[in-house]
C-alpha cells in the first residue's frame, strides 16, 4: 500500500474545519442580518482560536511530506521516498515507533469519528530503525496512523498524547526540559 499526500487526505483533515468555519459563517451572518447592533467579533475571535493551530499545522506536515511517500509491501517491506532517495528497510529493522497523537485518537472506534476541536485530525508518527535513520510519517500521508501501525507485531510503538500534534512544538519542549526549565 503506497501513502503519499493527495487533496483526499487534505480535505479529509480540514473538512471539520471548513464545517464550523461555514456554520460560524451562517450564525454570523443570521444573527447580524436580524440583529444589526450584534458584535459579529465573537465569531471572528473563536475563528481564529480554533484555526490558527490548524494552518499552522497543516502548513508545517505539508512542508515535512510533500514530497515523500510511504510504501508497505505485502512481506513488510518499507519504502521510504523522499526528495533525497530511497530508504528501504524491513519491520525487523525497525527499533520503535512515537506516535504523537490528539486525545480524540485514542477513542472507541464510533467516538474516534466525532470531533469536538479542528485540529484533532492531525497527529505524527517517528519511526527510528535499528540503522540509526529516522522517519517522520504525518497524518496528511497516513490518515490513520493509530490503525495502519498498530498492524505491526514486532515492533515497539509508544503513544504520546498531545494537544497540538506538532513536531515543532515538541522540538521547544525537549529543549526546554533538556536545560532543566
């Protein structure tokens, strides 16, 4: 199975988005037409609250994965393609995978569809291998990380919840911890 970004999986993770965006839009909109006095910055202020993480993040995973893309072969192979080359490796060689998932990911199936924040479809994965590589697999290539890698047997995966799924963010936090504040 080959993972790469496609507009498929970019409107599938900003759909939500453009959901409360038009319902906040429409509400706007209602409430000035019968209201004219109405404060219509209310609307622009949850607006920006809720969508400034989405740019962010969606800007940031395209520029990490807009040209790469993730093969799985049926016998466990991985083919990793970037603008650098190739790395291929097995599942063997892998020596732990992060996934740095929002807390809606670890619901139930059913829950796991409902969303109450616009940027809970994003989330990373970090896979190392035993070689010393290190691959960053986001939620615009693989829609489902949680479910494509939890398929692997051999392999350690270690779940972090997050917030805000950025793996800029996180770089600022091991810093921070690194120097002991």
């Amino acid at each position: 199975m080959k993972f790469e970004i496609t507009f498929k999986s970019q409107f599938r993770a900003l759909e939500f988005s453009l959901f409360v965006l038009l319902s906040l839009a429409g509400c706007a909109y209602y409430f000035k037409r019968t209201d004219p006095a109405f404060p219509i910055e209310y609307f622009v202020w949850v607006f920006l609250i809720g969508f400034i993480p989405v740019l962010f993040l969606h800007a940031e995973y395209m520029l990490l994965n807009r040209t790469s893309s993730l093969t799985i072969t049926n016998d466990r192979e991985f083919i990793y393609t970037d603008h650098l080359g190739n790395l291929r490796f097995y599942e063997e060689q892998i020596g732990s995978i992060f996934l740095f998932l929002p807390s809606s990911a670890y619901r139930g199936y059913i829950e796991r569809q409902m969303q109450l924040l616009p940027f809970e479809p994003y989330g990373y994965a970090i896979i190392y291998t035993k070689d010393g590589d290190k691959i960053i697999i986001t939620s615009l290539m693989v829609i489902n990380l949680l479910d494509e890698f939890s398929k692997l047997t051999n392999v350690t995966i270690e779940k972090k919840k997050r917030l805000i799924a950025s793996p800029s963010i996180e770089k600022v936090i091991q810093w921070f911890n690194r120097d002991g504040l």
